[in-house]
C-alpha cells in the first residue's frame, strides 16, 4: 500500500469517528489513499464507551462499565462471572473487555464465536459480528472484518453503520468498488449521513473518478461543513484539479478545527509537501 494510501486510510477511519469509538458502539483501523496515520505501538489501546447490549441484569452492566475505565477488571469480572455459569453476557464482556486491553484479534476471536451461538437472537448475533469486525479492524485484518461485516449483513441487511464499517475494510484493501457499492446502499437508506457521502467521495478517489468524488465530498460537506476528515479529503481533490489555493486553505482548515487530530497531521504534511513543489 502506497503512503498516500495509508493516509486516506486513517482518513477514512477517521471519517467514521463514529468507528474508533464505534468498535464497541455496535473500532479503529489500519491506515486507504488519504487517511492519518495509524497510532503508534506506544499508544494505549482505544477504550470503548458502553456497546449495545445483548443482555440485562446488574453484573452484565457493572461489566460493560468497566471495560471502558478499567479493562483489566472487567476481564478479571468476566471470567469469574463466566465460571459462575454467566453465559453468553459474560462472554460478550469478556470479549469486548480482551479488546480493549491491547488484544484485538484474541476478543475477536471471543466474539466471533459467541455470534455462533444459535440460541442468540439475529440482532443480538449481528451486533456482536459487528463489534468482531471493528476489533479486525484495530488488529489489522480487514480481510477478516469484511467477512465479519457481511455475516451481520446477512442477519441485519439495512444497518447503514455495518455498511460503512464493511466500506472502510474494502477501501483499506484498496477494493474501491466493493466500498462504493455498499456506500451506495447505505446512502439509498440514509442521504443524511455526511461520513458515508465523505466515504464514497474517497472510494471514488481510489478510483480515479475525480468529479463523482468532487460531486460527493460537496454533498457532504453541505451536510456538515466543518468535518474536518472531508476539508482535508476536498483538498486533496483540490490539489489535483490544480486549485492549490483551495487546496491549502482546506488543510489549514482542518487544523484550526482539528488541531491534535491525526487529519490535522496530514493535513500539514500536505501542506510542507504543497510549499515544496509540484503536487503529486
């Protein structure tokens, strides 16, 4: 994968903000063609806020609270829950809660195989396929969240986040048309989602379809203009088009909006890399 497509990785990852958080909101990745850089090893693992559940009763919550503050104690709280016959809400924290500690691919694994179960509910099932996949997704394996993604697609087939999620894997693997097509049809259910309008416009990118990418990153940025993922994704297309003025005023755009953010990096990047010469 080129530099510039590991930048318009974590630009993409970062225009589903909704998805290093969302790992566990129903994730992370690796770095497309422009998205920011990936973390460092140093960084902590991302902490989850409260997933949906697929279960109730006080342990079950006390567990999930914990994996965001202390993800070591929720998985010391559901293992012991889980010898104490906790089923399948133990093993669904536990999971989630190995994810957050730094192992990704292991709580996939753990989630993976809860989604399985039978005696889970389709919604149930497809929520945890979800979260399996995001957690592919920190570890790196977009291969295996895409089929993650389609496995809670086969259970929930109109979940406009799925969707996306399965989007941002394809265009990680530089699989640009598989992304437009699931972007479309989450754009079919939902015209109000800037992120996936700000998606597509990168997929097309990819693809070197520079107008329909101009023509969606505008309908996104009508949506919500100050994105700071999509000022940087419109400069790109800016600079090709040769509006270098265009161009930097987005990137510094996003880092007055942004400016400890991942884009903001890029964006200054793009920037050295404007004032040095020719673009790319």
């Amino acid at each position: 994968m080129t530099m510039r497509s590991a930048t318009l990785l974590l630009a993409v990852i970062i225009a589903l903000g909704a998805t290093a958080a969302a790992l566990w909101t129903r994730g992370t990745a690796p770095t497309p063609p422009d998205v920011p850089e990936a973390a460092s090893d140093d960084a902590p693992p991302p902490i989850p806020p409260i997933p949906p559940r697929i279960a109730e009763g006080n342990d079950y919550e006390t567990c999930l609270t914990m994996v965001g503050s202390d993800p070591d104690g929720a998985a010391q709280f559901a293992e012991a829950w889980a010898a104490r016959q906790g089923g399948p809400a133990a093993t669904h924290c536990l999971g989630l809660a190995t994810a957050a500690q730094g192992e990704p691919a292991k709580g996939a694994g753990i989630l993976e195989a809860l989604a399985q179960a039978p005696s889970s509910t389709e919604l149930a099932r497809a929520t945890i396929y979800a979260q399996a996949a995001q957690a592919r997704m920190v570890a790196d394996e977009p291969d295996i969240a895409i089929a993650d993604d389609t496995k809670a697609l086969a259970l929930t087939p109109d979940d406009v986040d799925t969707l996306l999620d399965r989007a941002i894997a394809a265009i990680v693997l530089e699989h640009f048309q598989d992304a437009i097509d699931d972007l479309t049809q989450a754009l079919d259910l939902d015209k109000l989602r800037p992120d996936a309008w700000r998606l597509r416009a990168t997929a097309w990118r990819g693809l070197e379809r520079w107008e329909l990418a101009a023509d969606d990153i505008a309908r996104s940025l009508s949506l919500d203009p100050d994105q700071p993922d999509a000022l940087l994704e419109r400069g790109i297309l800016r600079q090709h088009a040769r509006d270098l003025r265009g161009a930097r005023a987005d990137w510094q755009r996003v880092m007055q909006l942004a400016p400890d953010s991942p884009s903001a990096d890029l964006a200054e990047q793009d920037l050295e890399l404007l004032d040095a010469g020719p673009s790319r």
